[in-house]
C-alpha cells in the first residue's frame, strides 16, 4: 500500500488542513486539526469524507504538557464511544538531549507497532512489529536479530525489542506530496485512516 498526503498551510508554515490519497491517487480523507491557534494546541483532528462528512476523529487524552507518554484515541464514525485504535508517544530526557524525534506505539486491535523516527533523510519514520506478534507464542526465538529497544510508550511497562527488517515507511519526498507512507502490513493497509493520524502526529509534533 501507497498512501499519499498533503498538507495546506498558513503563510507561516503550520498544517490547517491534511488532505489523504489513496494508491490510486483519488483523494478519500480530509483531515483537520482543531485549535492550533490556541496558546496550547488541542491536537485534536477531524476526519471528513469527500462529501464533507465526518467520518472520524483523533482525540488527545489531556495530561500536562511536559508529561509522556501522550495518548490519543482514534474513533471511527460520528457517535463511536470506543477507540478503533490508539497512539501513544513517547519521549525520554535522552531522547531531547540527542535532539531524537518522539517513538510512537500504534495499537490496533490485536496487533501493536512501534514507529521510529531519524532527522536526517527522506525517510522520517519507520514502522516495526512489536515482538509479541513476530514470536507467535510466548519464549518462541525471534526470527531475526535485535537491533534496538525502547521504552515502550503504553502502559504494559515492558522492554520492547525490535527486529531488523521494518514493515513500513514514511517518507518526506522533496518534491509532491508532503508524505509518502509505505506498508506491506495487512492490517495497516486496510487502515487508511489509522496511518494518516500517525503522519499527522508526527507532523504536528514538529511543526507546532
């Protein structure tokens, strides 16, 4: 799956407006976020259809600015009262010393991942399993070697270890869309909303 995203910005460079494309280049969400104007953004983003409806929306759980890690909840449809996924991020001391970006773990009904992010390059963020779902069962050797751990951004408190081959990309091309995001993931490839609320996360992040 290719998923494609532009962004409309006001003269001083901040996103008002995401617009997602699907592989075929037909254009399937509009995505705004609320409140940027404010002294404290909101974070807070609606998800309209091309007939203007909402269809969506990706909502902070409040905690103090300074506080990690940040939860945002996802719905899907206009009255749902249960996320249909959920984002956290996260950010350790080390991680603003090194002038790292944010680590995101997306949960996605039975299936977690967790997405790092590099400075340098077209390739802003990569998208890994977490290792519970390449195992299979609980003390199954893992399939390919380590390369780094992190502190997981939920609330399961355990070390999670990630493996050397990634199942997506999010690219930030020179020229054309603002954000390319590749995925060979099943359930993220049917997902198409829960991807462009990661890109607008990690957007957000650095822009505001």
């Amino acid at each position: 799956m290719s998923t494609t995203i532009h962004k409309q910005t006001y003269s001083g460079g901040q996103a008002y407006r995401y617009t997602v494309s699907d592989e075929a280049g037909g254009v399937r969400y509009v995505a705004e976020p609320a409140g940027l104007l404010l002294p404290r953004p909101t974070r807070l983003v609606e998800f309209f259809d091309s007939n203007q409806r909402r269809v969506g929306r990706l909502q902070p759980v409040e905690v103090a600015p300074w506080q990690y890690p940040k939860r945002y909840d996802l719905f899907a449809g206009e009255e749902a009262e249960e996320p249909h996924a959920v984002i956290y991020e996260s950010m350790r001391l080390v991680d603003v010393l090194l002038l790292r970006l944010p680590r995101y773990e997306l949960q996605l009904g039975q299936h977690r991942y967790v997405a790092l992010g590099s400075r340098y390059g077209e390739c802003v963020y990569q998208i890994f399993r977490a290792p519970a779902e390449e195992a299979g069962k609980a003390g199954e050797e893992r399939a390919g070697p380590e390369v780094g751990e992190i502190e997981p951004a939920g609330p399961a408190g355990k070390t999670v270890f990630l493996t050397e081959t990634s199942v997506g990309r999010i690219h930030c091309p020179k020229a054309g869309p603002s954000y390319v995001v590749e995925t060979d993931a099943a359930p993220l490839r049917q997902a198409l909303t829960v991807v462009a609320a990661l890109v607008i996360l990690i957007d957000l992040e650095q822009t505001t």
